[in-house]
C-alpha cells in the first residue's frame, strides 16, 4: 500500500538483456501481489537472436519494449535508457514503487536513491544478483524455479519368497546296469575293456542309461559294483579300463 493506504502503484522495468523473456509470467505474477503495475517496460537490443522475444512477451503483458543499441564504449545504450525513465518517473511521482528486473549491480545506485526519495524498491532476478543491488531494494525475488525436491518413494517391500523346495532326486539304482555292462564286456573275464568304449556301447545300445540309474557318470556305477566289476589302468599309465570279475 502506498502512504494513503491505497494500493501500490508500480513501475516494472526490465533489463531485457539480463532477464529471460520466459521469465515474463512469473514476475508479473509477483509482482500483481505487491501491487499495481500501472508502468510495465523492457529494454534491450531485441535485434539480438537471444532477446529477440521480448516485444512480443512485454505485450501480451500489457507493456511495452525499448529497443536500445550500445554506445562506442561498449556499455550497453539499454541500462542507460532504463535509469533515465526511472529518475523521470521519480522525479515525477508518476509511481510509489519501482520493481529493477535485473541482478545488475550498477543499478544499485538508483535503488539506493529512490529508496531515499521514500518509494518501495524491489529487486527481481533470473538467479543470482549483486549483493549490493539486493542490499539497497526493499526486497529481492527470485525468478529462476527451483529445483522440485524428489518425492520419497515408498518402495513396497518385496514379499518374502517361499524356500525353494527341493525337488525329490532319484533314488540310484546302479544295479540296473549290471546285466547291460555284463553284455557289453568281453565274454573272456580276464580281457580288458576301455571305459571309454564301454560307455560307447552302453550309449548305444541303452540310451539314456546314465538317468535311469541316477548316477552321474559311468564310472560311479561300476564303484558301485566292485563285486561284479574290476576297474584299472592301462600299461600307458593313463587309459582307465574295465573287465569282469572272476
């Protein structure tokens, strides 16, 4: 409210080259709960591919765009144009308060002299602004949008697993090879056969031989027969063979 309790008349102004034009629909927004925006200015080189949006934005809003170039010195024409029509507001008392949208710090000496003059400062920024600006301003908004913190997540627990039950094995029943191991071995007790051939010709002639006795090897069925079966090596040292008991 102004000094007559009425609501506060408010003249926005906007470093175009310091400000995003996406930025438009929240600082009005702020800015309508602080008062009325009866002033509502941009300045800036919109020739420029990066300002370029501001005419179209400030007049959706109601407002109006300052084109500005630069001086030879380099200092951007735009800061210049934009304290010359805040002293001439000033000095006017056409306004109760100024909303500086920029984090610019060499406005901090308008805002330090307008504060003197009684009327309401306010500092809005993309981020960041210079302390210094923020310090002479009444108040200081920011217009970047913070970063939303992630929810927790109720991370349903999972259901408790029923132990694997074992499937039943089947039962070894080595002695169902006797008789196939006795057709296959020589006739002769005392003559050797390889393992290896004898598990040839059990494959052969009884496929699947290994599952129906439940063992796993040949090998572990003829230790299960050592009454019936005689294991040994070669002369080579290394070739396991076999040959009937006598």
């Amino acid at each position: 409210m102004n000094s007559n309790g009425g609501t506060l008349r408010l003249a926005v102004l906007i470093d175009g080259e310091n400000i995003p034009a996406k930025d438009a629909g929240p600082l009005f927004a702020q800015v309508a709960k602080l008062g009325n925006p009866i002033i509502r200015r941009v300045y800036g080189d919109f020739t420029k591919g990066n300002f370029k949006d501001w005419p179209k934005i400030i007049d959706q809003h109601g407002g109006k765009a300052e084109q500005s170039g630069h001086t030879s010195t380099g200092k951007s024409a735009s800061d210049i144009a934009l304290v010359v029509d805040a002293m001439d507001f000033l000095h006017k008392r056409l306004v109760d308060g100024f909303c500086i949208v920029t984090g610019d710090g060499d406005f901090t000496s308008f805002a330090k002299r307008a504060r003197e003059e009684g009327f309401k400062v306010y500092c809005f920024a993309h981020g960041k602004a210079a302390e210094s600006l923020k310090a002479a301003c009444d108040s200081f908004f920011s217009l970047a949008k913070s970063t939303p913190k992630t929810a927790k997540t109720n991370l349903a627990k999972p259901a408790a697993q029923k132990p694997a039950v074992p499937k039943p094995q089947k039962p070894r029943q080595p002695d169902l090879a006797r008789p196939w191991i006795k057709d296959a071995l020589p006739t002769d007790g005392n003559q050797w056969m390889t393992l290896s051939a004898l598990g040839q010709a059990l494959g052969e002639k009884h496929k699947g031989y290994l599952k129906k006795t439940g063992c796993s090897s040949l090998k572990k069925i003829l230790k299960s027969l050592p009454d019936q079966f005689e294991m040994g090596l070669a002369a080579d040292g290394k070739t396991e063979q076999v040959r009937r008991r006598a």
